[in-house]
C-alpha cells in the first residue's frame, strides 16, 4: 500500500506540468521551453524530464490530452438518442474545451508543432464518425431529409475553430457562443 501516495503524486505532478505547459504554449508557442513550463509548474526540470524524455514529447502529450477530451465529447454527442441533443451538447463540449486550450491550439496550429502532431487535429476534424448524428436526425425525420451530410459535419467541426473562437471570445460568453451556433446550426438542419 505503501506506493499509492506516491503513484497519485506523480499523476498530479504530470497534470500539473501538462496544464503548465498549456499555458506557456499559449503565450510563447514554439519557442515555449521546459524550462518556462517547470517554472510554472512550481517543480523542477528534472521532474518534467522523468516524466517526458524530451520537449517533443512534452508537446505531443499536450496534443494528446487535448484529442482525449475532443473525442470524449464527440462520443458524448454521438451516444445520445436525440439529434437536436446531439449537436448542443458537441458544441458546448468542444467551447468547453475551447475556452482552456484554443490559446493553445492557436499556437500549435500557427506551427508550435510538428506535422505528426498536426496530422493528429487533421485526423479528428475528417472523423466521420460524427455523421451519424445527421443520418439519425433525418432517419428521424428532425433533420431535412436533402442535407449533404459530409457538409453538416464539415459545418458543425468548423463551427468549433479555435481562431474563430479567440475572435469573437471578446464578444460573447462561451455559454453565449455555443447556445448562438447550436441555434443556427439547428436552423440549417431542421426538417
């Protein structure tokens, strides 16, 4: 029983530098160092290299947690019976994620990372898993039955861009935002 303390400590210290690293990703991009993100973190470097051979690889963790909780969402949306719920609850997931991490994703888009971490983000936006939300919403006949259903995902993805999302941040509230776009989402899908 001994290990327990410590094996919870650790995964709080890697949460820790994870949620730094977001941070200094965000304002410095690529040029973010380990050691701007250990500063942060209140540990030392060292600790950052136990837990990540390298700053790549501190960056590509970064990438991963951001995908984990982008996919959680999307399975989320697509496990829900109701179409019209579907496409809400996706939409507040991913300005739920947004509102953390688009500083982030800016950065890592603007060419904070590599091309396989970018390939990573190509890959969840061409997920086409999302679809079946639509093919429910007009089996159901909630959805017009004419809609190009590779466009509605195309449409409610693109709805979700980080930039986007900084830009009109300054206008609106996230809850704002995301009841906005699901209301015109839904205008555009509705039978």
């Amino acid at each position: 029983m001994g290990h327990a303390p410590e094996r919870s400590d650790a995964r709080a210290n890697r949460q820790k530098i994870l949620d730094a690293a977001v941070e200094v990703i965000a304002e410095r991009g690529g040029s973010a160092e380990v050691k701007d993100v250990a500063e942060r973190a209140g540990v030392g470097v060292g600790t950052i290299y136990r837990n990540f051979a390298t700053r790549d690889d501190l960056f590509r963790a970064v990438v991963e947690e951001t995908l984990q909780r982008l996919y959680a969402v999307r399975d989320e949306a697509l496990a829900l019976d109701d179409p019209a719920e579907s496409v809400g609850v996706y939409v507040r997931g991913m300005f739920h994620i947004l509102e953390r991490w688009s500083p982030a994703l800016s950065a890592m888009i603007a060419g904070a990372f590599t091309e396989e971490m970018k390939d990573r983000f190509i890959e969840f936006t061409s997920d086409q898993r999302l679809e079946a939300i639509f093919h429910r919403g007009i089996a159901l006949g909630v959805f017009r039955k004419d809609i190009p259903v590779a466009l509605a995902r195309g449409f409610l993805v693109s709805t979700c861009d980080p930039l986007t999302y900084l830009a009109l941040r300054a206008s609106a509230t996230p809850e704002e935002m995301a009841a906005g776009y699901t209301d015109l989402i839904m205008r555009a899908l509705r039978a």
